[in-house]
C-alpha cells in the first residue's frame, strides 16, 4: 500500500505535548549518543533484506522455531561482520533480530558463554570458549528439572567422580530428576553445563557445573547415554525448544567440572571454593535484567493501548456529538495512566539496578563483598514486584483494548505470554519475595539489639528511634504534601518499615508459641510478603524521585514530575488500607489522595501519546496493527486479515470432506 499520511487525532495529540519526545528518549536511552548508536544498530538490521519474513502468527511452531534458527545463525555472522562486541549493543541488535521475542540460542549467549567466563580455569576456557565463541560448540544451562526448579538443593541429577579413570559418571536417577525446560536444549545445543550434585569419596558436596557433551559434532546425533528432545508447546516461547535431558552413566574427563572455585583432584579429594557467594552475582546481573524487561514489555503494551485510545472513537458523553476518543473517558485513563507512570518507574529502577551492579562488580573483584547481600536481597524482591506488576499491566493494556486486543494483530497477547515466564524462572516469584523478606528480618533484628544497619534499609534505624518519642508517630500523619514526591517517598518509607515490624513481630509471636523456626516462618509468610512488597514499592518511589533532580530541562521535568505523583498517590490508593491501619495517613488525606489521582490523570492526558512516543518503539518492533506510529489501524487490520493461511483458497478443504457429505446425507 502507498505510504498513508498519519492518523489526524494522533497528528494532533502529538502537536498539543507539552516537551519534546526525543529529550525523553534521550534520558531513557542514558544520553543522546546512546540513543544515536541504538537508532544506528536499528537501523542495520531494519534495512537489512535477510531479516525480513511473514508475520509470524501465521506459521506454525516448527517454522517459527527454523526461522528463528535462520535469523539467528545470521544474527551471530552480522555481529562478528559489524564488529558489534558491546553487552549491551548485542542486546539491542538481537532484540531487533527477534523483534523482543526468545530465541533458540538465548542461553548460548546468555548464560553458557558467560557461564565459562566467570566460572571455568584458564585451561578450561582454552578448550572450550573459543570453540563455543564460534558456535562450533552450541551449549545450554541445564539447572532445572521436572521436579525442582527454584529450589536448587532438591535437584537430583547426581555426578559421581570415578578415580580409577579419572571421570565423572553422569546419572538421572529418577523420572522426577530429569532435566526439563532448559532452552535450546530439545533441539539446538551440542553441550549443556549441566548441575548436578558432586558425589565423590562416598560424600556429597552440593551442586556443581559440569560441561557435558550431549550431541556428536558433525552429524548432531544424541551420543550414546543421552536422552534429549523437546517438551512440546508451551503457553507461548514457540520459536524456543525448550528441551529434556535424561543421562544414564554418561561418562566426561573430570576437567569437565568447572573449576575456578571448587575443584576435585584426580585421587578424587575435593577442595572446596573460597567463598559461595560469588555465584551470586550472575543471579544479580539476569535479576537486573528482567526489571528492564518488565519495563520494557510493559511500555510496548501501553504504547499500544495508548495510542489506539487515541485513535479509537466510541459511544456518546454528550447527546448528538461526534463520538469521543476512548481516551477521553476518565475511565480508561484511570486503567492506563497508571500503567504508563509504572513504565517509567520501572525504567529507572532498571538502570539504577545495572549501574550498581557494575559498581559492586567492581568491588568484587577487588575483594570487597559487603554490599552484595543487600544487592542481592534488593534483587530477589524487584525482580518478583516489576515481573508481577508489568504482567498483570500488560493484560489490563490488552483488555483496554476491548475486542481487537484479542487478536493476535494487536501484538499484545505475544507480549503477554513472552513476558510471564519471568514471573517463574531465575526465582519463582513469591519464594524471591521470601528471600527478600529474610534480609529485611535479619535487618530488623540488628536494629533491635542495637546496631545501625545501611543501604535501602536504613529507614529501620528509625524505628528505635520512634519508640523513645511515641509523639512522633503521632505527628507524622498531618505532614504528607500531595504535590511533593519527596514527602510521599517518607509516606512510602513508614509504610514499610510498619510492615516489616509487623511481620517481625507476627513471626516472633509465632515462634513463642511454637518453637520451631520453620513452622513460625511458614505461618507468617503472607505477612512477609507482604513487608518485601512494601519495601519495594518504597525504593521504587525513592528511586523514581531522586531521578527528578537529575532532569535539566524544565518541561521535560515537569512531566515526569507528574507522573512520578500518579505513580506514588495511585499506589497509596490502591493499598489505603497500610496507611490508614498504621495512622500514616487519615481518611481525610486518602480521599484527598483518591481526588488527585483523577486531577493528575486530566494534566497528563495531553501528553500520553507524547509520552509513548518517548519510549521510541519502531513498529517492526513493536509488531502492532493497533498500536502503528501513523494510526491508520482499520486498512492494516483488513490487509492483515486478508494474509492469514486460512484464506489462501476460497473453500477450505474440510468442506469437501465434511461438511459436503453432511449436507448431502441431512
């Protein structure tokens, strides 16, 4: 079709913004040179023939899954032409290539390559990285099983070391114990660093990583001891062979363990690594990853949703007018505004998460630690509170979409169910929560018996403070200002430190009555939770504020200002009942807080497609009918419609064969 000129309600909503789009950009993108190197790194894939295909909700799985092989194998050669070596630049071309979809090599590049780098000898990486650097060696992460996942020490797959050969046999011993959803794994890989328990002089030693061989170079063929194959489709990744792995006495060297840490010598005595909390840190970093995940899957929806609110007409507000844009109803506003601001928060949380971890990596590998299990714990919990929020946001953007978020056209659905996984792997979501929760309890415990504590938590050290002046509590109520995301940040910060009281005091309570530590902390988990939820809604708050002051033009401040209010007054709406139960705030200030919220969603109405804009989602990218940069969403609706295999004849086939007969013998 010619090149159609931009939908008239989208050309005048983007004229009525209030800042330019692309400053915002550049302080996503971390300054407009990161934006021009995006764009440019866009642009060579965009422009590239061999990228090119269908839309690939007309294929079936196993064409998904070639073509995603197809694009792949090309991706890896056009990194290597370009010179492209960046983690991050990587990142962006792959995600172009594969239009932020899961591709069979994710866990080559992602966690088997790094996986050597972090945790094999010098010797080790001699024979295995560059082998692996040049895709002769494809491997995968086999860590979880059919019947443990989050819980690493259930795993069952067992390493037993065999001095008289010098060998380690690989066993799955039980059905449960079989490796189950590695990716890559059914179909793609040659080798998995696979964990299993280390037995050696009759003793287990925990989980280790163990490099092995699953497929003969040249013919692919599974070797001889290994069962491997695909678990069969899934509630989306259809480009990705999620994949099984059985081995019975499958023998490799015993160089194959990795061993920068621990290692076992050849009479079999086994010497154990200097610290266990250095594997820590490839936990932190894909933590970090999936906050900007969720952020990023959440502002493709919202971009859809807004920008079809914008275009989409419906139904009357006044007897004999034009019919309004849908996102004219405050209605529908209230259901994505509030999506939008998260988008945002979400988005510096992430960079905030990267940059300290490249902070304390640095630390780390000098020696110093300390910081680690606060980064950890911090982690754990955002990655549980962004992935659970960004999911439910997704779908609410579907549903807000009425009938034509239902179709695979809209783009929404594919985000939904690319994006749910991270809900369960690298930490199912509620036991990250719980992890969370164990530092801040640790945390609470210190305090009481005296000791300051640092970092996010510091906000603990006052509640000794408060208990010597009890008329503090009281005056905190009468302090919060509803236009000062500053003192909204303090509403925040008591919300939490109530919380984890709370649940500290529950779990104290429980164990006085009970005894056993474990059956007290099973009893007070919901309350636990719920303080991890609380704190991190707090540091998301904080972190989304302190970001403000870092905006040097005005206009583009004040729109962030704005949002960074809905996103904190809409969060104290939503959970009124904390700051009511706890006298934070009074019924007066919540129905203040409630009657902002709607005057914050009428200031930012005029911005919301600049808003979307800002976050620069090319539409091959973004892979939309509704949510198209120009708006003409009903011609491509139709012309999309017209492509699906089922129009390819006139009369299907079934009506020859079932409905013909049918008619014929009625």
């Amino acid at each position: 079709a010619a090149a159609m000129s931009v939908n008239a309600d989208l050309r005048r909503e983007r004229a009525a913004a209030t800042f330019q789009p692309e400053l915002l950009t550049h302080i996503l993108d971390g300054g407009p040179e990161r934006t021009r190197r995006r764009k440019e790194i866009e642009a060579l894939v965009l422009n590239d023939p061999d990228f090119q295909h269908e839309d690939l909700n007309f294929l079936s799985r196993s064409q998904r899954y070639e073509q995603a092989i197809r694009k792949s194998s090309l991706m890896v050669m056009k990194l290597r032409e370009y010179g492209i070596a960046d983690p991050e630049e990587i990142y962006w071309f792959k995600s172009f290539v594969h239009r932020g979809r899961p591709e069979p090599l994710d866990l080559h590049l992602g966690m088997f390559l790094p996986t050597l780098l972090t945790q094999a000898t010098p010797e080790q990486q001699d024979r295995f990285f560059m082998p692996a650097w040049n895709l002769e060696i494809i491997g995968t992460y086999a860590q979880t099983e059919m019947g443990h996942g989050t819980h690493l020490r259930g795993l069952e797959t067992t390493a037993t070391y065999d001095p008289s050969t010098q060998e380690f046999i690989l066993n799955s011993p039980t059905v449960t114990s079989i490796k189950w959803w590695p990716g890559g794994l059914g179909k793609t890989s040659n080798h998995a660093i696979v964990l299993a328990q280390l037995y050696t002089q009759g003793q287990c030693k925990g989980l280790h990583a163990f490099i092995v061989p699953i497929r003969q170079l040249g013919t692919h063929e599974p070797l001889p001891g290994i069962t491997v194959g695909d678990i069969g489709p899934k509630f989306g990744y259809d480009e990705m062979d999620n994949g099984y792995l059985k081995m019975d006495n499958f023998r490799i060297p015993r160089e194959n363990m990795l061993m920068k840490y621990a290692q076992v010598e050849p009479d079999g005595t086994y010497v154990k690594p200097v610290s266990d909390k250095l594997t820590y840190g490839t936990m932190v970093f894909i933590r970090s990853l999936i906050v900007g995940d969720s952020a990023r899957s959440l502002s493709r929806a919202c971009t859809i949703a807004i920008r079809y609110s914008a275009v989409r007409h419906q139904s009357e507000l006044k007897p004999g007018e034009p019919e309004p844009q849908i996102l004219d109803y405050q209605t529908q506003q209230y259901k994505l505004f509030p999506l939008l601001a998260t988008a945002y928060a979400f988005h510096f949380v992430g960079a905030y998460i990267k940059d300290t971890y490249h902070r304390i990596s640095g630390d780390i590998s000098t020696g110093d630690l300390s910081e680690l299990p606060e980064l950890h714990a911090l982690t754990a919990g955002l990655k549980a509170f962004t992935s659970w929020t960004a999911n439910a946001g997704i779908e609410e953007c579907r549903m807000a979409c009425g009938g034509h978020g239902y179709s695979r056209c809209s783009g929404i659905p594919d985000i939904y169910v690319t994006f749910t996984p991270s809900c369960t792997y690298e930490g199912e979501n509620t036991v990250m929560m719980l992890q969370t929760a164990r530092f801040l309890i640790k945390s609470y415990t210190q305090v009481t018996s005296g000791q300051q504590v640092t970092g996010m938590v510091s906000y603990l050290n006052d509640l000794s403070r408060q208990r010597i002046q009890p008329q503090h509590v009281a005056a905190r109520t009468v302090t919060m200002r509803i236009n000062d995301p500053t003192s909204l940040v303090e509403a925040y910060k008591s919300r939490a430190a109530r919380l984890v009281e709370s649940a500290a005091k529950n779990l104290q309570a429980e164990l006085n009555h009970r005894k056993n530590k474990e059956d007290a902390w099973n009893r007070t988990s919901v309350d636990l939770v719920r303080a991890s939820e609380a704190h991190c809604h707090y540091v998301i708050v904080k972190l989304f504020t302190a970001k403000l002051a870092e905006v040097s033009d005005a206009a583009v401040r004040a729109v962030l200002t704005d949002l960074c209010l809905l996103y904190a007054l809409f969060g104290i709406s939503r959970n009124a009942g904390d700051f009511l139960q706890v006298g934070i705030l009074t019924g007066a200030q919540i129905t203040q807080v409630n009657k902002q919220v709607k005057e914050l969603l009428a200031v930012i109405r005029p911005n919301a497609v600049a808003l979307v804009d800002s976050f620069d989602f090319h539409d091959v990218h973004l892979g939309s009918v509704l949510g198209r940069y120009d708006g003409n969403v009903y011609e491509n609706m139709f012309e999309w419609a017209k492509k699906s295999p089922l129009n390819k004849t006139q009369v299907h086939e079934s009506f020859h064969k079932h409905l013909k007969p049918m008619q014929a013998k009625l």
